[in-house]
C-alpha cells in the first residue's frame, strides 16, 4: 500500500474506474440548478445527460458550491488511519473555494501529513495532475516526492477549450478575461486555456475552424514532446469522440482518459464544449 493517499476533486471528472483503479479519492463539489437542493456533483455517476438537459432548457446556470469542511475532514481522516500522508489536489483557487477550505481542514488535522495543492484549473489538466500524484505513490514516492511530481505536471500540462456559445458565460460571473467579449459578439467561439482561470486566447467563427485549431495545438504539443493527453467534452459525445479519433492518430497512442464535464464545470462553459490537454509522460510515469 502506498505510503502517499491522492485526493482531487469532482471537477477533474475522472473516469470512475480509473480513480479506483488509482486509489484517488474524490471529494465532490456541489450543484443547485433551479433552487431544487444542493446535489453532490459526485452522485450522478458520470451520466449527465438529465442535467444538460435541464440547464438547456432553465435559460439560467446551475449554482455551484465547493465541498464542505466536513466533507474534507471525513476524507482526509478516513485516508490518515491508513497512510502516511495526504496530498489533495484541487480545482484551481481563483475558480473555487475548494483549496480554501481544504488548506484550513488540513492545518486542523496535521498541517505536516496533509498538503493541499492549488492545480492551477481544472476539468482534465486538473485530472492529468492527479493521475501524475497518483502514479508517483504507487511507484514508491513518499511525500515530497509525490509533491514535486505534481509541480512538475501542474507546469507541463497544456490544455485548451473550445467553447461552443458564449451564452452560458454571458449568465455566469465566473468567466475570467472571456468577459472582454461578451456584450459585442456572442456568435463567435472562444478557444481558453487554463491559467489559475479560463483565460480567453483565441476566437474562431466555426466550430469545425475551432475542432482544427485544437488539433494543431495539440500536435504543437506533440511535436514539443508530449505523448499523455485526454479528451473532455460538455454533452457531446460524438464530437468528442471524433477527438480521440483523430488525435489518436497524432498521439500513435490511446488517450489517459475521456470523459464528459459534470455540472459545476459545465454549467459555466456549456454544453457542446470541447476539452483537450497533453504533457510528457515523465510527469507520469
């Protein structure tokens, strides 16, 4: 048993079975769309589609809510009676309030066996640093080790979105420097990418120019030595997995994961969103 416990958070929307076959525990976010209750994003199980559907159709966005003192207590005490030491890698601190919280639960417990680290974003290249934590302590990394693998991703990975409206910003007020756009033209598709927040770096007019522009990024990335990517998507599946399909081909490798973005995520960026990121596998190995 590994020495090091990983934690991460819902928003990484890690394939189920990979973070068990890990031993990465999640500690879900929360969600509230039309004032029915708070959901733990967690419990819905990866299968969206009821909710996307519900949003589609509220003309709103869902309210979002990082996981509770309680909810990280329970977790990290849970994993201290069996390891060594905790490192929880979070959603980035300038999108929520989960490292927050998750820093203070710590220092209660044992600031010196429990570390929080802030991964800088969220949805996959979050995820992408929690697989490099996970697989550093099941190599046999202790503590320090598992944490410099982790900055070490956290600097590597690259990962873009492509934003099929602007219309979910428009509703939210967590749009980072995307806010520059809206109010002039919401016919056009943002490309972002993850710098502490989703930071607006390219406009396109279609969505087939964007599919081509996260391609060439991502053979950018290729070509500069990145061979560990993953595929994302916000309620839609085809096109993510026409995606892997063609980045498989760039890559000459299977992705470490595809999934779809739940809601605390999605409810921001919105349905159609496409999620692509890459680093070296040596930040994984």
């Amino acid at each position: 048993m590994a020495d090091v416990a990983i934690v991460t958070d819902s928003t990484a929307c890690l394939p189920r079975a990979l973070a068990e076959r890990l031993g990465i525990e999640i500690v879900s976010l929360y969600y509230d769309l039309g004032g029915r209750g708070w959901v733990r994003e967690s419990d819905l199980k990866g299968d969206y589609n009821a909710f996307y559907a519900d949003l589609i159709a509220s003309h709103t966005v869902a309210m979002t809510s990082p996981p509770t003192s309680e909810d990280f207590t329970a977790a990290f005490e849970r994993l201290l009676q069996r390891h060594l030491s905790v490192v929880a890698v979070c959603i980035a601190s300038a999108m929520s309030e989960t490292c927050t919280i998750a820093r203070k639960v710590a220092h209660e417990l044992d600031g010196e066996r429990v570390v929080v680290i802030d991964s800088a974003g969220t949805g996959g290249h979050l995820g992408l640093q929690a697989l490099a934590a996970a697989r550093a302590a099941a190599g046999g990394a202790g503590l320090e080790g598992v944490i410099e693998r982790v900055r070490q991703a956290r600097k590597e990975v690259k990962a873009w979105a492509l934003v099929e409206t602007l219309e979910y910003f428009r509703r939210s007020d967590r749009v980072g420097s995307a806010a520059a756009w809206i109010g002039s033209v919401l016919d056009i598709k943002p490309i972002l990418t993850f710098e502490s927040e989703l930071k607006a770096v390219e406009r396109v007019r279609t969505r087939k120019r964007g599919v081509e522009r996260l391609i060439e990024l991502m053979r950018q990335q290729r070509s500069l030595g990145a061979d560990r990517w993953f595929v994302q998507h916000v309620h839609a599946p085809q096109d993510g997995q026409m995606l892997v399909d063609r980045l498989g081909a760039v890559f000459d490798a299977p992705p470490e994961f595809v999934s779809e973005l739940g809601p605390v995520t999605g409810t921001h960026i919105g349905p159609g969103a496409l999620l692509v990121g890459a680093l070296p596998g040596a930040a994984l190995r």
